[in-house]
C-alpha cells in the first residue's frame, strides 16, 4: 500500500472496488473456476498491471482469479492484512518494511518505483538541498514523503534537525507554497505538474529517482497462503508480469485500461505514469539477488530508524521470497 493512498485523487471503480470477505490459507473458487487471489490495494497508477491482467483476461489464462479490494484508509488496510482477510497486499515499500514484524508476509514480487512522481518542490531562491537549511519543509510524520525528505537531506550533510517540519497533508503542498506556508514540499504527481504549471517560480530540487528505489511498491503475501498454494502464487506473478509486458508493447492501450479502472482522464495521469517505472518478474529476481536486500531495504531502513519509524530491523532473509518471480521467469 501506498501511504501516500490515492495519488489519482480517486478511488477505483465501482467494477473493481469489490467488498471485503473473510479468506482462509486455502484458496477460494472463483466464478470462472480458477483459484481466487485476494488483494488490497488502493488507487495508484503503481498497481496498474494488475488492472491491465485483469481486463485482458492474463490472471484467468494463468489459473487464478486476482480479486482486488480498495482499501483507502491506512488503518483499515493494515488490519485487513494482519487479519488475514486478504491474501496478499500492495503495499509502499517503506510501509511493508515498517510493519513486517507484525505482517508476517514476505515479498514476493517488486511492482514500481518512482523515478520523477515524487519530488521536493521549493520556492524561489531555493536551487538545491543544502539550500534547505533553516527552512520550512512540508511534509508528513511517519508517511512515506518523511522518508524521502530524510534521505534527500542526508545527500547533502543535513537532516531532518536542520529544516522545520510544516505538518501538512501532501495534497495540500502546492497551496502551502504559493501561499508561503513553507519554503519547499514533498508533492507526488499529477501535484507537481500543476504546482510548476501555477507558479513559474517553483522548482523541483530533488526526485526520487536520485535514490532508486526509495519510493516503490510491493507484492507481499500472507505467509500461510504461500505454503498452501504456491501455484496459485506463481500464477499471480505471472499475470503481473503479462501486464508489465502488454503495458510496455502498448503504452496508450494499457494506460487508458489503467486511467478508466481508477476512474481519471488519462491526460491527468501522463506524467504520473512518466515518472514511474515498472518491475517485471526478472527484474524482481535481479533485485532480489542483490540491491534490493544490500542497498535498497537498508537505505529505507536507515530513514525509518532516523524518523523514529522502527527500532529493530527485520531479517530479510525470511522477508523475500524470490522463489515464485524465478519460476514466472522459467
């Protein structure tokens, strides 16, 4: 889940905003007969392979029935996840790493990461990050966007210490400045086009894409259901994968599939789906193998002890599973 919840400003279509029922290890029948896979998620254009899977028919072609459930509050989602309700959940990475301890749901799949959806805004006179020193930063306690304003800072030998927090809700950022609330702001997409498009004097001093992998998504999923069904697991991977795949040999058809399921204009989702890119299942493996554990989930962990977020790390030996992206590869 991304704690940024609903980036689109909206929330997934009646279509696929399916009610939440409880689900037992063992997977449930679906009405087209494949095992059914139930996940949380919210909207956010991150997850959109899956919608992609769905409307042309991949997750049924690969024996399972993916069954998305909107979930937008925080709260809700996380206990739906520790509950068991669902079988698996689209989760920020930063927010799976958070709360693996209580989850006890691994990773089996990398989704996206943020390459220019996310950046720190700035107003005039600011022109890069050691300029931030002593100012005002809009951002949000224990959300994704606190991460990112840590690590970003960190880049030039400051931290949170040296900037005055401006306690303010991201949708809300681009007001803050032009107002003079704050100096600069956390602002994800379609935010940032508008904010640059409102005032000339803004500018984007930092993305996400400077530290790959700071803001991304994940597939994790219940431990349980894994030992159950790992076919209908490995189906579930390959179905994301097609996606990856249709959404990569036909951008404008995949990201209207994307745009209609979240119920947005696609013009209002462009830059968004620019400043985002997609992780196939060897992608994953590749990840997995290396950065993903030596430098990605440390990086995050780092920031999530410097923001009094965690205070024990997780063991990421028993947090990956990489074994269902290798045999969707096979």
């Amino acid at each position: 889940m991304r704690s940024k919840l609903g980036l689109a400003v909206v929330a997934i279509g009646a279509a696929l905003a399916l009610t939440l029922t409880g689900c037992s290890a063992e997977s449930s029948e679906s009405s087209e007969g494949a095992p059914s896979f139930k996940i949380a998620t919210n909207a956010w254009i991150g997850y959109g392979p899956w919608y992609i899977a769905m409307d042309q028919g991949f997750d049924v072609e690969e024996g399972v029935a993916l069954d998305l459930v909107n979930i937008e509050d925080p709260s809700a989602f996380r206990a739906a996840a520790l509950s068991g309700d669902v079988d698996g959940a689209n989760f920020a990475t930063s927010d799976w790493l958070k709360n693996f301890d209580k989850l006890d749901m691994p990773v089996v799949l990398l989704q996206d990461v943020s390459t220019g959806a996310d950046a720190l805004v700035a107003t005039s006179g600011i022109n890069s990050l050691a300029d931030l020193k002593g100012k005002r930063v809009a951002y949000q306690t224990g959300e994704f966007n606190e991460i990112m304003v840590d690590t970003a800072l960190k880049q030039s030998g400051l931290t949170l210490a040296d900037v005055t927090q401006v306690e303010i809700p991201v949708e809300q950022s681009a007001a803050a400045l032009i107002s003079g609330q704050a100096d600069a702001a956390v602002m994800y997409e379609p935010h940032i086009s508008a904010a640059l498009a409102a005032d000339s004097s803004l500018t984007s001093i930092y993305t996400a894409g400077e530290n790959p992998g700071i803001i991304g998504d994940v597939l994790a999923v219940n431990s349980g259901f894994l030992k159950a069904n790992p076919d209908v697991v490995t189906a579930v991977v390959k179905a994301w994968d097609r996606g990856v795949a249709y959404l990569a040999a036909n951008p404008e058809k995949g990201r209207q599939i994307v745009a209609d399921a979240l119920g947005t204009p696609l013009a209002d989702l462009t830059a968004a789906f620019d400043g985002v890119s997609y992780y196939t299942a060897a992608d994953s493996v590749e990840q997995f193998s290396d950065v993903f554990p030596n430098v990605t989930a440390p990086m995050i962990l780092d920031a999530l002890k410097a923001t009094g977020q965690i205070t024990s790390t997780p063991d990421l030996s028993k947090a990956i599973d990489m074994s269902f992206a290798q045999s969707a590869v096979k």
